[in-house]
C-alpha cells in the first residue's frame, strides 16, 4: 500500500527562503503592486534613468516635450470653460466653507499650477470641492466659531490645508494608497448624496434671505430653524435664488439630453454670477432685502459687530485685489487648535482624495493611460502644503469639473494651466465687480451642483444588486443628514470593514461532488450533476484560515460530517471513511489555523477512525504545516495534489486494507 | 462555433431567491454556525421537545440524572483539590485587584455555584483570574483611588461586574461570540505574558515591604520607584517571600516532571498561607516589619488617614464574617462614574470570556465532548450579574484553575460546588485565621504563578512558524508592560485585524498552468509540472473580490498581462488572445467587485482585442453579474464551468475564426 500511495503527485514544501527575501517580496507584492518603477528599470544608462525618474516624478517633462499646436487649441478652450465653472464654484464653496469668496479663488490659483507639474490626470481639473469644504467647516467650527472669530477661523483652515497636504504626502511617500481603497464605492455614494441634501438644506438661509441660523449640523434642527422664521423670509431673494436654480437645472438638463452642447451647463453659473451682479447693480436691489457678497470679508458682514469687523480688517488687511499672499506666518500651531486642524485636515484631506482618486480612474479609463494612486496622492499633498503656504484652504479634484474638463476635450493637464491663468486675471482686475454679487445666487448655484451630486439612482442599483451595499450607502447618508459629515463617514466605512470582517470570520465552506467522467470536483449545492463518492466526504474552504475563522472552521467541519453522517445512517449507506478538505482556495494560514487543522485532526481520530486528507495545498500551507510539525501529525502521506489524486489513492488504500 | 461553444458546460444563473430567505439562511450560518438547537428540533413531541430546551439551557438536568457514585468520589477530590489553590487564589487575586480579600473568598462562592447549573464545560472552575482583576483594576484605579477611597471603588467594582455581566449576557443571547474570535492567540499570549510580567514586578512591592509606590501603570516607573526606595527595603519580608517563591516555583517543577503528583503543586498555595500565618503568629513577625493582611479591609489599612478609616468601616462595615451580603443598593449609577464602570466591565468582561472559552475548548478537545461557545457566554453573564448582586467583583475561568481541575479527575461541574461548599466554610469559620497571613506570601503566590504564564516558548514557536503572529504577540506585550493593559491589547487586536484587512486588501493571484495530460490547472509557481497554453493567461484569484481590493486586483490583472506581453515579446512568441479569470476561489463578490470585472473587460478590449473568459463563477457571483448586467457586457458566452473547458471552447473557437 506504501508504495501504490507514493505513486500520486504531491505538493512539495517549498524551499526555506531568507527572511528578508520573503518580507521584501510580500512588501513589494503589498505596496507596489502597479510596479511604478519598471519603466525605470528598463531604460539603460544612469543618464536615461535619471530622465525617466524625472518624467516619473514631474510628468510634466514627458508630456511637454510631445506638445503640439493642436493640444495647446484643445486645452486653450477646455481651461476656459473650466475657468467659468471654477470662478463662481470657488466663491460659492468658500462660502460653504464660511471663508472669504477672495480665499476661495485664491485656491483656484496655486494649486491648479502646482498640479499641471506634479499631476499625471489629463482630465482633473484641481479647485476647491464642495464635500472637503463642508467637512472642513464642518469640523472647525465646533472650536472656533467663523462668525465671531473670522480670523483665526481662516488661519486655522491655512493651517488644516497644510496638515492634509502633509498628510497626503506621507501616505502617497509611504504607498499607503490602499487606505483610501477602504472608502468603498457605496460608502462615497452614500456619503456625497448625504453631504448635497444637508448643502442644499442650508443654501435654503441664502435663498429665504434668513439673517439667523441655528449653528447644529442636522438637517432637523435646520428645518426648524428655517420654518420657526417664516415671517423673516424675503421675496426678492427668493424669486432671484429660485428663477437661478431653475436656469442652473435646465442647463444641465439640456447638456445631458445633447452630448455637443455640453458647454450650456460649463458656462451657466458663471453667466448666472454676471447677470445677477448686474440686476443687483443697476436696480440697487442691495438696498432692497438682496445681501451682497463682500469678496473680501463675507463672514465678517454677517455678523452685526462693528468693532470686530475693524479688528478683522486690521488683521485679514493683507488680502486683496492681487495675487495670493503668503499665510506661513498666519499658521495656528499652539495647542489645543492645532489638534483641530490636524484632525479636520486629515479627514478632508482623506475626503478629497478619495472624491480625486475616484474621478482620475474613471476618466484614466475612458481615454485608456493609468494614474498611479500613491503618485497621485503625493501630487494633492504637495498642492496643498504650496496651498496653505499661500493663502489656498484644502483642494481637491471635483467631479463635475473634471467632467467639465474631459467634455471640452482636454488634452492634457495645462488646462489646469489656463484656468489658473484666468482666475488670476479675475484676481488681478475683476474682484471688486463681485461687490455686486447676490449672496443668493451663490446659493442656487450650490443646490444645482448640490442636487446633482444626490446620487439615487446608484442608490437603486445597489438595492437591487447588494444589499449590504445599500445598508453602507444609507447608512452613511443618513449619518450626514441627522448628525455630522463625519458620522457619517464613521458609519459607511465601520460598516463595510465589519462586512470584510464578517466575511472573513465566517468563510464559505461547501461540499464538492465529481463531474461523472472527469477528474473535476465542484460544488454539489450549485452542480447538480456532481456525484458524491460514497465514503468520502469533500469539502472546499474558500478564504484563508486565521485566528478569525479557525474556531468556526473547526466547528463547521465538525458539523458537515455529524449532518453527513446523520444523512448516510438514514439511508443506510456505506460510512464517510475519508475527509478530504480541499485548501485549493486557501490563499493563507496562520498559526491559529495550523492549530485547526490539529484540531480537526484530533477530532477526527476521536470520532471512530475517519482518516483526515488534505488537497492542494499552496506552498504558504505547505511551509506553515511544515515548519509547526503539523504535518507529521497529520502525516506526509495524506497530503495530496489534487483531490481528484487524493480520491484514487484513498480508495485503492482502502481496498487494499480492506482485503488485508 | 456557436454551436460549439454552446456544448461546452457552463455555470446556472441561480433562480432568484426571496430576499427573507437568503437573509435568514446567511444569519443562520453566521450566528448559528454550530447549529446547537439540532438537538431539541430532532425530539419529538412538545414535552420531549421541552426537556431538550430545558437540557439545553441548564446542562446540569442533563448530567444530574445520570450522576453516579463514582463521579461523585472524583469530584470530591477534584473539588477539595480546586478550593486549595482557589482560596489563596482569591485573596490574592483580590488584593491585584485593589479589593478586600474576603471579596475574593466571596467571588469563590456564588459564581461557581450559578456556573454548576448553567455551564456546559465539565473542566472549567470558575473564580477570579488575575489578568481580569488587574484590568479591571487599572482602570477603575484612573478614576478613584482605592487608597483613597476604597468604598466608592469597591462599589465601583461591583457595579463593573455587573456590566460585564449584562454584557456577556448580550453578546451570547445575540450570538455575537464570533467578537471573541477576534481575539487572535497570538494577541492573548502577549497580553497575559506582558500582564504577567508587569504583575510580578508590581508585587515586588509586598516582598520588599515597600510602604509607597508609583501609581503609575508601566513598569519603567515601577523600576525607578522601587530603586529609589532601596534605604526602605525590609529583609524580614523580602527572606519570607522569595523562600515561598522557591517553594511555589519548586512544586510546580515537581508536578510539572511526574504527572501523578500534580496535587503538589495544587496544595502549595494554600500549604504556604498556612505556614507563613502560623509562622508570624508564633513569632509575632507583625510587629517586626511584616505586614499583614486584614481580611475585610486591605485596601484601608494602608493608608494611615484615620479618618477615611473610620469612616469606611461605617460603610463597608456590613461585610464581615459570613455568606456574601446583597450588593445591589450599593451600586453606582450616577455619571460619569457610570461610565467608567461600564467601560471597566466591557474590557474585563471580554478578556475573561477569552480566557475562559479558550481554557473551556482546550479540555473539551481533551475529553471529546463540545462547548457551544454562544451559551458558555450566557452562563457566564448570568454568573457575573448574580455575582455583582451578592457583592463578588468579576469572575471567570482561569486556566491554572482548570488544568488543576482536569488533572485531579473532576468528572462534571460538581467539582464546582464542592470547591464553593469549601469557601463557604472558610467564609462562615475560618476568616479570622487570615488576621495574621502575611501580604509577602500573598505577593509570592502571585509571582510564582504569573511566572508560569510567561509564555515565552509560545513566543518563540511563533517566531519560528508565522512572523506576523509574532508581532502580535510581541506587540501586545510591550503595549501592556510600557503602557497600559487596554493599550496592550488594542495593539494586538488592531494589528491582527490589520493583517486580516491587509489580506482582504491584496489577495492572492497566480498564474495557472496544465498539468500534462489532464484537465487540472495548478499554480505554475509552485508546480514545475504546470505547463502554460500558448495565447492564453490563466489567472485565479484566491480571495473575494470587495471595494478593498477590486482597484489592486485590476491593477494587478493588467499588470500581470502586460509582464505576460513583455515576456512573449522578447520570445517572439504567439501573443496572448484569451485571459481566463478562474473565479472558484471567489466566495464572493460585492458592487464594486462586479464594477471591476466591467473595467477589465473594458481595459482589455481597448488593449488589442483580448477575450476576457471567466471560469469556475460560484453561484453568488452568477447571481450579482446577472442582476448588475455585466454578465451580457461580459457576454453569457465567455463564462464557462471549469478552466478546462473554458480553453477548450476558445481553442476550437480560434481556430474556428482563423478558419474563416
């Protein structure tokens, strides 16, 4: 019988590899797994390699050295249309962020230049990002409220650009990508649908022409606040923030029905912007219930203090009319703000780079190049540490303006270049037209964007496809709505690693049966021609076995045998003689799970002699059984390649002991 | 080659199942692995059915009606054999724990009578365990000091066990025992290693007869305390307690070489109380720098504030020889001491049910018979609540306990109430007798046996079979011996869940290859036998596909075709036209997994016209490509049952094409 059983191909135990050969390569498997810097390698020569770890870091060299007169045309008409979205959506989310409107264009300067060098998106186009606005605000205001205390509020949003772009540096450094790939789709669906319901809720204060407003985060004390002030509602402001909404919604609508008049919704809010400036201006609807938008000071007016407002302008002075002035000195790093600001960068910083990472692989796709995330990721920090530096708050790459970008036909990333440009002249020569510019078209241009980002249809689909997608997307929504951006968060990604965990505590194990005249084993349950072998029972773990897992392993193999066993006594058949567990799947095993297998095996041999098999096991098995002296326990001799060779040499050893 | 293709077999879309249905059957299988209530449904008739149920909740029924004469003889003498080491035990574990020690004494009298009844471990015996004490301790110990304030703390304590109680009740009512499987044995290992360790240190203090001591919770203050104090250092104490150290050390050697003297070790303990109390009573050694204990208020006579002495006996004063008093008017209620009683309970409450389920699986694979983890935890609730109203701090199932209890015989839970029968005679007769039993063979009792939980052979077994495992445990061990014991074991929890979300994050894949001469594809890494097909890559993913890891996996895909591409170029070889996905190992997919699938297939029909084929889709995934649509974008045509006819079908299919 020995030498029938040695015939069949067994797994080999790998070779010992050095320690530090086995770390670098699960390092390399984990952190690199786009290899980024294989072209590097390829090339030959210190100089060649030296041009292509430039080109890697500054992907700018690359595509400037191809750039021709035809991209430069695509890119001029892109970056101008994207100018007219980013002006009036970088004074509109500055005022979401309760910064000044001259803050928010400043943003919409720098950090588009710093990203045309660094970047390697064709289509994103970088300004600030209506969710990291809002989270940002969301969580500074909780110390230091922006309507008392405008300056040291804005000081500390410089200060929480600069600790989310060194964060995002760090983890874009440190390959730690794959922390944003814990953000799972229906969790940023659930999360920015959330984030435009609260928005579009509060714009109402804008719009009604509401001079108070309750300072809670849920959409519940907002509805109460909004309707115990009915008679402070005002008309004009209304009829002018509702006629916009409109304009807004049916510009979009007439983009979407036809693909070529996509530039009706790119230059709606910017012509929105102009025209309401010049209704307010030339009827002096200001004097008339209409608030402006002071482009300087926009907090500062709301509050009614005259002695805070001077000090603010004594201190805030520096801006104005001109291009971005430094804000080093401006930084807050005593504590206990600093913690704030650290915290509300890190999380906006997570926000927007998930939000980013996401649109620079869908339009990476459609044109068919790759993004490197953890290149990415050191292109935001970078952005955002110049940023802070320059009076910038965080910046990310929003969708609808990359959609913008990418519709307009851009080539490449110096359509960021030529928006920056005309956000400069804005700055240089136009600001104080905003004097004249309605707080309420502001507003209507947020619902409109707002009202698009509220993605129900995703909602749907994943009603129908997932549940627990659904659960992790209403979860997080609701979680904005009735109580902070940040539960909100919380809640959408604990729920989808509690669903990781959950998966990974309580793998799937099933019954395999032989396809009749093969050699293939496949699930019974799903196979309805695969033929159990009578006395053997086969089974299939599909997840790697860890500390997790390895009691409920333990306990359900246990119970497959007691329940297979109670099924061949009912029926009167031959007895299981053999278990085969097949580790085909089994991509790992720690010290717990060799443990299992111990255990079963101790089990097994307690139960009246059923024989205990292993199949297919990947060399990781092999070397953990190995090293831990299980597999003498188990004995060499029933470790099999496949089942299939498993199958053959147990049934002919039991005939043969059988005869014997 | 429609036809052709079509006879090949090829995997069911599942009929769609109603949404109650697959809900209940996955709670089923996640909470309900074990199965436990098989027995009581098996019974016929409502009376039988009945009994079952009542069987199954009081396990003691079940094994009372059956009691014999002979077990009885065993548990006499594996009760008499407990209550020696239990005694000592317990004043000892209640002095780590900053209480009185008859609380010790009474948290060995009512909780292993409740466990009698409800508990379904034979070998289990139950009483206060040092790494819960001391948990419990330092964290109540951050909000009131026992020194100043021992009625407040103690009352803290039982209001603590009271939680826990309430809190293992729920998580085994709600089945939610798989919380404790997160506690990888690696991750335990640590934590009581390091506790131990920082409990021997600390009782140093009782064997130097220190009077001060750090209160500080890490053991490099601890050092520094007891350095600085080497002028107070008393060599009466110090000679006392290291000659029981020797003594305690020395027994455990003795039982630990010959099996059938394993009582010497157990009666030790209460052998050295016993000696050393008779030795200061003859010699008058209290009034000679040994300290000793008093029974109802340790914590008191340490400080030398009379008033708080006075007034304490007031409070604590109905405590005095006797059966455990009520407790419950005593509990705190009040914010925010609440709080920290609740978060005491949970920590401590968890790390007992740890300790206690794995000390109850090791003996019951020992003995062949099966604990069903989610009702142990029931019972161990129920024993905590009706501990904390009968004035017993937290209990559970210490492991040097149990193996006393399983190496001298016990047979049922009856050894139990033989070892509570025995505190109670203590309790009523013999307290006043402790009057005079020195703290310094109290701190030698518990350094002898932490000593034996330093379990730096496991430490090392780990390093030589998992080296992550090793960093758990390490990880915990120095969190608890330089920082705190929460801090320990949130390291080790967070870095075994790391590895777990790591793994999830960056599965496995593999190329497979031909075993010649079949229809079995293997790892070609790994089987040197495996041959590749010319044009086609075989790829199997061993994990399921989720948002954490559907970016790396497409990444990875397109990484291993173009290191394919690269290798057949330099070749000169036929280039890849098929890309077979085998999916068997895919327990599951979620949205974003199926999204993933739709970019591959896209990045794959933009790269040249590559098939993308699946094989082997488990039914859960047929049954989201179906429903999300993907399935007809991937085309019904290209999913096949096995790799093998997966190649076969797109062989003849290319040849069929190249024909035409």
């Amino acid at each position: 019988m020995e030498r029938r059983v040695d015939q069949v191909r067994r797994p080999a135990v790998p070779p010992p590899r050095a320690l530090l050969d086995t770390f670098l390569s699960s390092l390399k498997e984990t952190f690199f797994p786009d290899d980024p810097l294989r072209k590097i390698g390829k090339e030959e020569g210190r100089w060649r390699k030296f041009v292509a770890a430039v080109k890697y870091i500054f992907p700018i060299v690359d595509w400037a050295s191809s750039y021709s007169f035809s991209f430069l045309k695509s890119d001029l008409i892109s970056g101008i249309t994207i100018a007219s979205v980013a002006i009036p959506q970088g004074i509109s989310y500055a005022k979401l962020a309760n910064l000044p409107p001259i803050v928010g264009l400043y943003s919409n300067f720098v950090p588009p230049l710093v990203y045309a060098v660094m970047g390697s998106s064709k289509d994103i186009a970088v300004g600030n990002s209506a969710t990291a606005s809002l989270v940002m605000a969301s969580m500074l205001e909780k110390e230091v409220t922006p309507l008392e205390n405008p300056t040291l509020y804005l000081h500390l949003a410089f200060t929480a650009a600069l600790f989310a772009g060194i964060f995002q540096t760090t983890l874009g450094l440190l390959r730690l990508g794959l922390i944003v790939d814990f953000l799972s789709h229906a969790c940023i669906v659930g999360f920015m649908s959330g984030t435009a319901t609260y928005v579009s809720i509060q714009q109402l204060k804008g719009i009604l022409g509401l001079k108070h407003f309750t300072a809670s985060n849920d959409i519940i004390h907002m509805f109460k606040s909004i309707f115990s002030q009915t008679h402070q509602w005002k008309w004009e402001p209304a009829v002018m923030g509702i006629f916009f909404i409109f304009v807004v919604l049916a510009s979009r609508f007439i983009s979407k029905k036809r693909a070529d008049l996509f530039w009706v919704s790119a230059i709606t809010p910017l012509t929105s912007v102009v025209v309401a400036t010049l209704i307010v201006y030339l009827s002096h609807a200001d004097k008339h219930n209409i608030e402006v938008v002071s482009p300087f000071f926009l907090c500062i007016k709301r509050t009614e203090n005259i002695n805070i407002y001077n000090q603010s302008i004594l201190q805030i002075g520096y801006m104005k009319e001109g291009i971005n002035p430094p804000s080093l000195h401006t930084m807050v790093f005593s504590k206990p703000l600093v913690m704030v600001a650290i915290k509300a960068g890190i999380v906006s910083g997570i926000i927007g780079l998930a939000e980013a990472m996401a649109v620079a692989r869908i339009f990476a796709m459609a044109k068919n190049y790759k993004i490197d995330s953890n290149k990415e990721m050191t292109a935001f920090g970078v952005m955002n540490i110049a940023g802070s530096l320059t009076s910038c708050y965080i910046t990310a790459g929003p969708f609808s303006r990359a959609a913008v970008n990418y519709s307009s036909g851009c080539k490449t990333a110096m359509s960021n270049v030529v928006m920056a440009t005309l956000v400069l002249i804005t700055l240089l020569f136009l600001m104080p037209l905003f004097h004249y510019t309605p707080s309420t078209v502001l507003s209507a241009i947020i619902i409109g964007a707002m009202l698009g980002l509220i993605d129900y249809k995703h909602a749907l689909h994943l009603w129908h496809v997932d549940k627990t997608d659904f659960c992790v997307c209403i979860g997080a929504y609701l979680g904005v709505i009735f109580s902070s951006a940040e539960t909100g968060l919380a809640i959408g990604v604990v729920l989808s690693v509690l669903r990781l965990l959950l998966f990974v505590a309580r793998p799937r194990t099933s019954v395999l049966g032989n396809i009749p005249n093969s050699t293939i084993y496949l699930r019974m349950d799903q196979n309805p021609v695969a033929r159990s072998i009578p006395g053997f029972l086969i089974l299939r773990i599909d997840a790697p076995i860890y500390f997790a897992n390895a009691s409920y392993l333990r306990d359900r193999i246990t119970r497959w045998i007691e329940e297979e066993e109670d099924k061949l006594e009912s029926r009167a058949e031959t007895n299981i003689h053999h278990v085969i567990l097949d580790l085909g799947a089994v991509g790992a095993i720690d010290n717990c799970g060799v443990g299992m297998l111990e255990e079963v095996k101790k089990i097994m041999q307690k139960r009246g002699l059923i024989q205990l098999v292993l199949a297919n096991p990947a060399s990781e098995v092999m070397n953990k059984l190995h090293k831990s002296k299980v597999m003498d326990f188990i004995g060499r001799e029933w470790i099999f390649l496949t089942v299939s060779d498993a199958v053959a040499a147990c049934a002919a050893g039991g005939r043969n002991s059988e005869s014997v």
